[in-house]
C-alpha cells in the first residue's frame, strides 16, 4: 500500500495543538511534543517542563537563545511573562499531584486498551531513558500520545497488548498519529480523523488491531 500524502512532525504538532483547550496546564514530552509549543498561537495555556519551569513559550528565534532557558530535552526555550522557575522536586509534586490537564508523549507501543509503552524497547544494549514519563502517565489528566503510525520496518504501533517495558496502565486518552487521529475508548479505538490520502479500510489494515468510527 503506497501512501503519497500524511502529516508531517509539523502538521502533527499542530493537529495536537488545535486540540488543547484555552486555559489548560500541559506538560510536553521530549522529542517531537516539544514542537506543539509552536503551534499554540494566540490561547492561553500554560506549559510545564518537568525541569522545573511554568510558563514556558515557544522555540527562540535563531541567536536569541539563552543557555539558561531549557525544557527537559535540553532545548532552548522562551519565558512567557508571569513564568516561574521552581526546584525539581516541586516540579515533579505538580506532575504525581493531578495539576496537569494533559500530557503530549511520544511512544514505542500503545495498546487497544490506552496502555503506554515509550521508555525502553527492551532491546539489549539500549539506554533505558524514563525520566519523567511514568510520573506524567499516571498524574495528567489526559495523556496525548504524538508518534509515527508504523515503525521504520513498517510495523503498527498500535498493538492488542504492548510488548516493551510498561510506563502507564491504561492511561492514554487520545493518540495523534501521521495517518489518524484516534480516542481511546472502553470499546477500543475510535478513529476521530482520518490524516492521509487512505480510506478506513486502508487504515484498519496498516493498524493491525480493531479500529471503529
């Protein structure tokens, strides 16, 4: 199956962000959640690194960057007015404590049932990296999940159970992939919007696990 059109890091970025609510506290993954910041425009919400930061805006523009200014990721970030700085533990009573509307992270595996997978493939060798995912998983309101559809070698992420490291049970509320948008259901996984040049058909067969509309 060829597909000759579906959303780019951007364009995904930006479908994510049509999707958070004026006024809501939102932490933003490493990687590819990161670029939602960009996308938020005019709505006021309010974003939260887990480094210890809220109220963090969009990338800097080239050579405006401050070496004291990162998210989590070690990327450069801006301040918008009325943003704090805060120790590292508070940030983290924020993420455990519930005061976060929503989550955006990246993922390796998420199951029919809303089960997260995004900190380690278990291959020998690798560098498990958890960091704040597992706290994020479980203390967000809602967990939004940003990633690529199918794997490299052409696999769905979506599976019926998740076959790498857990780091949430059942926690995951919506997944915004390159090809669709999906909500995660007590009936399985509801396809919102479908993103590419593919009919649902098309993109039952690419997921591998039951999707309904």
């Amino acid at each position: 199956m060829t597909i000759t059109k579906k959303l780019s890091r951007t364009e995904m970025a930006q479908r994510v962000a049509a999707d958070i609510q004026e006024g809501a506290y939102v932490n933003l993954g490493i990687g590819a959640p990161t670029l939602v910041a960009n996308y938020l425009g005019d709505k006021e919400v309010f974003l939260h690194s887990e480094n210890g930061l809220l109220g963090m805006g969009p990338s800097p523009a080239p050579g405006e960057e401050d070496d004291d200014l990162i998210n989590a990721g070690k990327q450069h970030v801006t301040l918008l007015t009325g943003g704090a700085f805060f120790h590292h533990a508070d940030s983290f009573s924020m993420m455990r404590g519930g005061h976060l509307d929503i989550a955006v992270l990246g993922a390796f595996q998420v199951s029919v049932k809303g089960d997260l997978a995004n900190w380690h493939t278990g291959a020998e060798g690798s560098i498990p990296a958890v960091g704040g995912a597992m706290d994020l998983a479980t203390g967000a309101r809602q967990v939004f999940v940003m990633m690529d559809h199918l794997t490299k070698s052409g696999e769905s992420k979506l599976v019926p159970e998740c076959t790498y490291p857990l780091t949430g049970i059942g926690c995951v509320s919506r997944i915004y992939t390159d090809l669709a948008v999906l909500e995660v259901t007590s009936d399985g996984l509801r396809v919102i919007e479908i993103c590419a040049d593919i009919d649902f058909d098309e993109l039952q067969k690419l997921s591998g696990v039951p999707l309904y509309q």
